[in-house]
C-alpha cells in the first residue's frame, strides 16, 4: 500500500508540473537565423570569405544547407547579413556619443574604436572583406560611416565657432576631410586588431591636444 501511494505522488507531482511552452514557427525560424548568423560570424572570422562554405556552417550548426539558402539566399548574402549585423552594433555604440551636448570627447571614439577591434572577427569581416566582397562604395552609406560623419560634421561646427563653416570650406572640402578621417580610421583599426597589446591612447591624446592648441 505504501509503495502504491507514493507511486500516485510521483504521478501526482509529474502531471501536476507546467508543460514546456512551445515555440512559434516565428520564434524557430528566428532562432535558427540568429544561431546561422552567431556561426557565419565565427567562421568567416576566422577563415575569410573566400575559405568559407556554405557547407561549413551548416555542418557547425549540425544543418543542411537548405535553411540557410531559405533564409539568406546565398553566401554573399549571408556574408552581407553578418556585416550589417557587426556594423549596426558598432554605429550604435557611437551615436550613443553623438547625442550628447556640446563637444565630443573625442578619446571616447577611440576608445570604442580599439573595443571593437578587440571583438574577434570585426576586423577581418567588416575591415579587410567586406569593402573587396560587398564593394567598397558600399562603405560610404554604412551605418558606421553615417554615425561618424555626422559626429564630424557636428565637431566641425564647433571647431569654427566663430565662423560660418560653409563659407570656409566647400562641400567637397568637406566630403574630403571626411574621407581622410575614415580612411585614417580604418587603417589605424586594422593596425589595432593585429596588435592587441599595443596602447595607442598616450599617442591619440597627444594628437588631441596639439588639435587643441591649434584651435
């Protein structure tokens, strides 16, 4: 008798427990396209573009191939999805900065400059293969681009307070200028991902002050 009650407990305690909610077919696909991007990230990070494979990230994720053409179309698609993704997290992190008051610190971009480049695969994906795979005039309309040109634009203005800038410097002054600034920006972070140990502020705050001793 007493084995049968404790018997009709466990049955008890068993029904009696919340079944697991189960997942929408939104919820499923959404998960499987965050676990494809999570892996394209890694693999592509760590192999390139031109070594990467469909296949390859199918077989780390224990798919088929089929899924990720259902929902990405083809590698470079895929490759353009990891990118934006990689970019937008970045640009975000800056616009944060923008939107405050008055004059940027600029020690603060910097800063977020050498975390990125110490987040692994930014570098090698949004840096090294994305301007050859998705082109390089892409770049100029990337979330990324727009974040810090508008933060130029602002600090420009600052910069010439007491003057009107448009009529110091021309349009294409300007477009100039920004271009520089990015290229300078690009290369110094490929320059960081390759040298993790390096410690660039001593120098970059140098560089400030003599900007603002020229002001």
């Amino acid at each position: 008798m007493a084995s049968e009650n404790s018997s009709a407990r466990k049955i008890n305690i068993r029904s009696a427990s919340p079944k697991p909610k189960r997942q929408t077919q939104a919820e499923r696909r959404e998960l499987t396209q965050t676990k494809v991007l999570e892996s394209a990230c890694r693999i592509f990070g760590s192999k390139g573009y031109a070594d990467t494979s469909l296949k390859d990230i199918a077989e780390d994720l224990g798919l088929t191939i089929t899924p990720i053409y259902h929902y990405f179309g083809n590698k470079q698609s895929l490759f353009l999805a990891v990118t934006e993704a990689m970019e937008l997290e970045f640009s975000k992190q800056i616009e944060g900065i923008s939107f405050k008051a008055g004059k940027v610190n600029l020690i603060e971009i910097w800063d977020i400059l050498i975390e990125m480049t110490q987040q692994p695969n930014f570098a090698r994906i949004v840096l090294s293969d994305a301007p050859i795979i998705l082109g390089r005039e892409r770049w100029e309309d990337t979330s990324v681009v727009q974040a810090v040109s508008k933060i130029f634009r602002d600090q420009l203005s600052l910069f010439f307070e007491n003057d009107n800038v448009d009529s110091l410097l021309s349009e294409n002054d300007i477009v100039l200028l920004q271009r520089m600034l990015m290229g300078c920006f690009t290369e110094a972070a490929l320059m960081l991902a390759a040298n993790p140990h390096y410690d660039s502020r001593p120098l970059i705050l140098k560089i400030l002050a003599i900007i603002d001793g020229a002001k």
